[in-house]
C-alpha cells in the first residue's frame, strides 16, 4: 500500500477548518437539547460544509497533514456521535441505529490507533466513511424534520453505507498489516 507523503504542521487552514467543527460541536447539541431544530439544521449543514472544505482546501493548498488525518475524523465523530445520541434522547433517531453509528465510530477508532502503533502510519480518512457521515447526517436532519418512510429509508441506507465503510477500512488495514 502506497501512501502520499504528508507534512506534521498541526496549523494549516484545513486543521482550522476541522477544529471549527469540533468546536460547532456544542452549539449543535445545545440546540438539539433545546429543541431549536431549524438551528441545529442549520448548524449541521454548516458542520458537513466544513468537512468538505477542510479536505478540500487541505488537497488545493497542497498542506496536507498528519495532524489533518487525525482531526478530521476525530471532529467528524465527535460531532456525528453527539448529534445521534441527543437525538436519541429527544426521541428522533431509534437507540440501535444510534448504537450502531457509534459502535462503527469506535471499531474505526480502535483500528486506526492498533494500526498507527503497529505501522507508525496514520491512515486518511476514506470516501465510503465520508459518504456514510454523510448519510447519517442526512438521515439525523431528515429526523429533525420528519418521521416516516423516507426517515426510514434514510437509517437503512446509512446503515449500509457504514457496513461498506467498516468493509473497506477492515480491508485497508489488513492490506497494511501484511
């Protein structure tokens, strides 16, 4: 497996971009917690716009990172977990998909931590994860909105997104343990 080379500068434009998102984080509970559901959609739209920027402006600037291929997914859970269990509590989303979108958080967590201690390498984030947040994200704002089908068709399509995305980093980190 072949990666591209990246630089260890923790402050570029595209970290900066990340940690915004982390820290939109609280906001979009407080928000959810107090049931303010058009600035919580507005807020996470904001959070997705973000997660594309960053890894845009991060490829564009050439400044790519280390620290980038940990912050960006790190915000990207941080944020996603708190959306989906505040949801959870305001009766939005049903408890196992709530478990199963943090469990997979976790398996990739756990993964990437076993990976970097045994290869020293820190693995980017892939575009079947980014399309599953994605999916999530769609679904948590489809909840904030609606309760029905499309709901329902939105939770089984993120639930195979995530089953794709686990898939594919279990394949990735088995070809770089080899």
């Amino acid at each position: 497996m072949r990666l591209k080379p990246s630089s260890t500068t923790f402050l570029t434009a595209s970290n900066a971009i990340s940690l915004v998102r982390l820290v939109l984080t609280g906001p979009v509970v407080y928000t959810l917690l107090y049931e303010h559901y058009i600035a919580a959609f507005a807020l996470c739209w904001f959070g997705a716009f973000t997660d594309w920027l960053d890894g845009y402006v991060a490829r564009k600037t050439n400044t790519v990172s280390e620290w980038g291929k940990v912050i960006d997914p790190v915000a990207d859970k941080v944020l996603v977990g708190a959306v989906v269990v505040m949801m959870l509590v305001k009766g939005l989303l049903p408890a196992w998909f709530v478990i199963a979108v943090v469990a997979r958080d976790l398996i990739i967590v756990v993964a990437a931590i076993y990976a970097r201690r045994r290869t020293d390498v820190v693995l980017p984030s892939l575009m079947s994860g980014k399309l599953a947040v994605s999916a999530i994200a769609l679904t948590g704002v489809v909840a904030m909105l609606t309760n029905g089908i499309v709901l329902n068709w939105l939770i089984g399509l993120s639930c195979g997104l995530m089953a794709l995305s686990l898939w594919h980093y279990g394949k990735r980190l088995h070809g770089l343990l080899r």
